[in-house]
C-alpha cells in the first residue's frame, strides 16, 4: 500500500510539472491581416483545369497575407532588394504560417480581367521572425526591422504640496539618478535632456512628488522631528518623435513618510522606475502597426467608396481596412491598421497609398490633404472626361500591382495574354469579360 501511495505521489508530481511548464509557456504572437489575392483567367493553362484557377488564386491571397506581415518585420526597400531571399525562406511556406483563416470572399471576375479574392487570417508573426532569424549572418544583416536599445531622458521635479500653485518646481537630481540606474540595469541608454538633433532621445519619462514637510515637538525631550510626507506623484512618457503621450499615471499614496528628504527623493525615483518594466519601451517600438483614421473626400457614391475599400486591402502596407460610414456630401470615413514606419508617417502614406492609387487612374485624382496624429485626410477630384469613377476603379489594373515586386507580377503570368494585360495599363473590358463579371461591391461590401 505504501509503494502504491509513492508511485501516486511520484504520478501527480510529473503530472504537475507538466501542467506548470503549459502554464508558463509563451504564446505565439500572432497578426490579423487582409490581403487580395490575383490570378488571369485568360491564361492557357486554366482553360484546361479551372479548379486549378481557384486553387492559384487562393494561394497567392495566402502568399500577399504573409507578405504584409513580413512587411512589419522588414523594412519595404529591404524586402524588394531581398524579395527572392524572402520568398524562399518565408513566403513559399504561407501555409505553416497562418494561424487560421477568418474570412474568404467568393472569388469574383473583375473587369480588369483578373479573377480576384479577398482574405483574412490571422498569421504566426512570431514564427515568421524566426524564419527570418534563421537566415545565415551574412542575410539577415539589415533584414529585419531593429529599432536598437531606446534612448531615455529623464526630467523629476519636486514641489512644496503646501505652496505648489506659487512656488517653481525643482529638479530632483537624486531621484532622476536613481531612475537613470534602473533603465540603464535594463541595457537602455540614458540620454541629456533636450539635446537636439539625429542623436537626440526617443522617449521622456516626467515626473513629479509633492511633498508636505510635518514637525512634531516631543515636550518629553524638547526635540522637534520634521517628517517629509509624500502627498501626490506623477508619471507620463512621450514618444519624442511622434509627441505621442504614451503613457500616464497620478498617485495619491497613503501613509509615505520619510525622516531624511535625500532618501524621499530616492524612493520617488524608484516608484516611478516600478511604472515601466524592461518590456515597456520594447513592446512599444515593436508595435507592429498604428491604426488611424482615413477621411476621403469627394467620392461620388457608397459604390465607389466600397471599390476604394478593395484597393486599400491589396495594398501591401495596408494590413487590414474597414469603411465606417459614408455620407451624402461624398464624405468616407475608414479605419486603417498601416504598418508603415511612424517615423515620416505623411511620407509613408503618400508613398504607400496615394501613389499606387493615382498610378491606377493614370492621373493625380487623389491627394493627400493632411496626416496628423490618428488621422489622414484625402481628397478625390473625379477625372476631367466623361468617364465615371466607379468605372476607373474597376477597370483599371489593381493598384497593388503598381507598387509590387518584380517577382510578384512575374509569378502572375503563366502565358503571353497575362503579360500583355499587366503591359497594357489602359486595359479597358471587353464584352465577354463583362458577362463573365460578378459584383466586386458586392463581394467587398460583405467581406
């Protein structure tokens, strides 16, 4: 009975630590992203075996679906450059990397000529980095995205909590000093305040404690002791490029006290270090994308607006887009998760939007009005000719062909037809494209 109650108990302890090695393991970090995935009807080769078609359509949607997510990781000048090395390391096995599929359009038959379909999934983002990180030294250098240890400034200043409206707050030297020691425990760099230029800090940490100084007259002994109380602290850190405030919190402890003010303001120090963990600044700069607002003007109608939404999902930094509402003054109103750089972000939305969409209307009717914090402002001049918007945007060629790689339109082509539409940037439909055509609206309006 004995030995059996020890193998039990031998039983249940494996069993435990099995489970508290589950408990512990780290999930996979994983990424929403939609993409559109293109194939040519017309080609030879799926007049024999249209099955074949569908099957080559949803496997490039897959490949477009990693490739935005290699776009967080890899900067869009290093992917084209490496775009071969990528592709055989990552995008030829997009299978073993998405999670799950979430949603998938009907594939429809544009009037561009191309059969289309619209897909969303959730991808291994995680294991896409491994990937990358997999490559031999000599690949890898630049490839992925590295933002490098932050650069810190740190500004503590202390007030008198009975004066505070009059007097100025001080510099605290000790507890910027002892705040210094924690960032810099993390391997972090501590940078001069203010200092200007390319080599100036990424973020700010401010803080400031009021203190109330109270006496106490012990008659017993004729000593007075003067206690420092801690009545109020707070925190915030600003993202100094973006001047986003990403962070912020106010305290009012209870029961803080201190005999000696030195060792006051180190502990100030060290309550505002226990705000931000070694995680804080690195889980920040690896944000993979910035969701904001996009308002475009003068679309002619919701049709229109809901065509616009299909040519936003192929672009490759769009990583996935939604139409929020649309009014009668030509007003619509979209959330995009962009996974452009936050550095130059104007920049990175004009190149990553505006361009390919005028290159698919071979004319400047889009332009970029502003870009600011969360949101972007956009204007659409309809064309000068008797030509209907909503007939522009289906006809033309798909504006993420004019801002893919070599190597993505390449592998589009599978006979002399293909390679004639995407040389052909006027392509207009003919008749028997146009009886073949489901609604693109339709399919996107309920993607």
């Amino acid at each position: 009975m004995t030995a059996l109650r020890c193998w039990w108990a031998v039983f249940f302890m494996g069993f435990s630590i099995l489970l508290g090695g589950l408990a512990v393991a780290e999930p996979a970090r994983t990424l929403v992203v939609s993409a559109e995935g293109l194939a040519d009807p017309d080609a030879e080769i799926y007049q024999r075996d249209r099955g074949l078609l569908i099957d080559d359509l949803r496997e490039d949607a897959r490949r477009q679906v990693v490739e935005k997510a290699v776009g967080v990781l890899v900067d869009s000048a290093t992917l084209v450059e490496n775009y071969a090395l990528v592709q055989d390391r990552v995008l030829t096995h997009s299978k073993g990397l998405i999670k799950r599929v979430i949603k998938e359009s009907s594939p429809f038959r544009g009037e561009d000529g191309f059969m289309h379909l619209l897909l969303k999934a959730e991808v291994y983002l995680s294991d896409i980095r491994s990937s990358l990180n997999d490559l031999s030294r000599t690949s890898r250098v630049a490839l992925i995205r590295e933002h490098g240890n932050p650069r810190i400034e740190v500004n503590v200043k202390v007030r008198d909590a009975d004066r505070a409206s009059s007097t100025q707050a001080e510099r605290s030297f000790i507890a910027e000093n002892v705040l210094k020691e924690h960032f810099k425990a993390f391997g972090y760099r501590v940078w001069s305040q203010g200092q200007q230029g390319t080599d100036s800090a990424d973020f700010a940490i401010l803080g400031e404690a009021r203190f109330k100084p109270l006496s106490v007259h012990l008659k017993a002994s004729g000593l007075t002791i003067v206690k420092h109380v801690l009545t109020s602290w707070s925190v915030k850190c600003l993202d100094l490029r973006s001047k986003e405030e990403i962070y912020f919190n106010n305290q009012i402890p209870q029961g803080k006290s201190w005999n000696d003010e030195d060792a006051a303001l180190g502990d100030i120090g060290r309550l505002i270090g226990e705000e931000f963990s070694q995680d804080f600044f690195a889980d920040y700069l690896l944000e993979p994308s910035k969701i904001f607002r996009l308002l475009v003007t003068g679309l002619p109608d919701y049709d229109t607006a809901t065509l616009l939404k299909k040519e936003l999902i192929g672009l490759r930094h769009v990583l996935n887009v939604d139409l929020r509402e649309f009014n009668a003054k030509g007003e619509s109103l979209f959330e995009i998760d962009f996974s452009g750089g936050r550095q130059n972000f104007m920049s990175a939305v004009n190149t990553s939007l505006v361009v390919p969409l005028n290159r698919k209307m071979d004319a400047e009717l889009f332009s970029l009005v502003s870009a600011k914090g969360d949101s972007v402002v956009l204007s659409f001049t309809p064309p000068a000719q008797d030509v209907a918007p909503e007939a522009l945007f289906e006809k033309q060629l798909p504006a993420s062909l004019y801002a893919a790689t070599p190597e993505r339109l390449q592998a589009l082509i599978k006979d002399d037809s293909t390679r004639e539409k995407l040389r052909d940037l006027n392509l207009l439909a003919d008749s028997t494209v146009r009886k073949e055509t489901t609604s693109a609206t339709s399919q996107v309006r309920d993607f």
